[in-house]
C-alpha cells in the first residue's frame, strides 16, 4: 500500500481517446487526482464519476485534474463518457500494472465469494509528484466532494 508524502508511482496509458498520458505531462504544472474504480457504466462507479464531473469547473479552478482509471479498454471508456456526458479523463489499464502498482487490486469478497478486484480508491498528486492523500476503500457517494475540499487545502 502506498503512502502518504512517497513519490506517486509513474504510470503511462492511453486514455479515452488512445492518447498516451504520463504522470510527467503534468509534473510542476498540475494536482492530479487519480481515482480507480471497478467498472465502467456501473451504478456506483457512475455516480462517483458524474459526482467528479459535477465539480470539474471547482478542480480547474483549483489546477487540479481528474482522471480515473480501471481495467476497461479505451472504446468502453468512451461510450461511458459519451453515455453520462461526463468531464473526467479515463486511462484504461487492461494489463492491471497501473492497479497493481498503486495498491489496489487486491482480494474482496462479495456474498461470501472472494474474487480480485479493484477497491475503490482516490490519490491526490501534488505538482511535484508527491502522495498527499492517499485513501483505500472509499465510498462512491460524496467522495468527489470530500476530494476537492482536500484539494483546496493543499
């Protein structure tokens, strides 16, 4: 599990658009907050990322940019931006690399069944490429919120 103050682990994935982005195209110029998730065009994975959308112009006002990940290709990204018109960028992490190297693939158990998967989880990345937050097992409702009063005490 990662902590607080490390530097953020680099990551490089084509987002919704087959773009490649890097954490250094925003390193000295931009807060990221980088949340996973477990699935596009999920109940609560949809709520969280319209939550995100819904306070987009608050974290550009902040220099801050929101991207989410998951396992999802960048064609599944696209139609759930294009589904809930949604502001946030999507890295689709279909290796599991990015997932594994922030911590948050690990074992959950739904109705007494245990399988892997992605625990919903939020990091903020400071300008420098520092963790300055760092939460494990967050809730869907309210998280976006909770994550740009963060953002604008940094």
């Amino acid at each position: 599990m990662l902590e607080l103050n490390q530097d953020a682990p680099q990551f490089s994935l084509l987002n919704e658009d087959n773009q490649t982005i890097t954490l250094n195209d925003y390193k000295g110029s931009k807060n990221i907050i980088l949340y996973f998730y477990p699935k596009d065009d999920t109940s609560g994975c949809t709520l969280e990322a319209s939550q995100f959308t819904s306070l987009i112009d608050e974290f550009i006002a902040q220099n801050t940019i929101v991207i989410g990940v998951s396992k999802d290709n960048c064609t599944s990204h696209k139609s759930f931006i294009n589904k809930y018109n949604l502001k946030v960028m999507l890295l689709a992490d279909t290796s599991g690399e990015l997932c594994n190297a922030y911590g948050v693939w690990q074992e959950k158990e739904k109705n007494g069944i245990k399988k892997m998967g992605i625990v919903r989880s939020t990091f903020i990345i400071n300008k420098s490429g520092k963790l300055v937050s760092v939460e494990y097992g967050v809730m869907a409702d309210g998280h976006a919120q909770m994550v740009l009063d963060k953002v604008k005490s940094l």
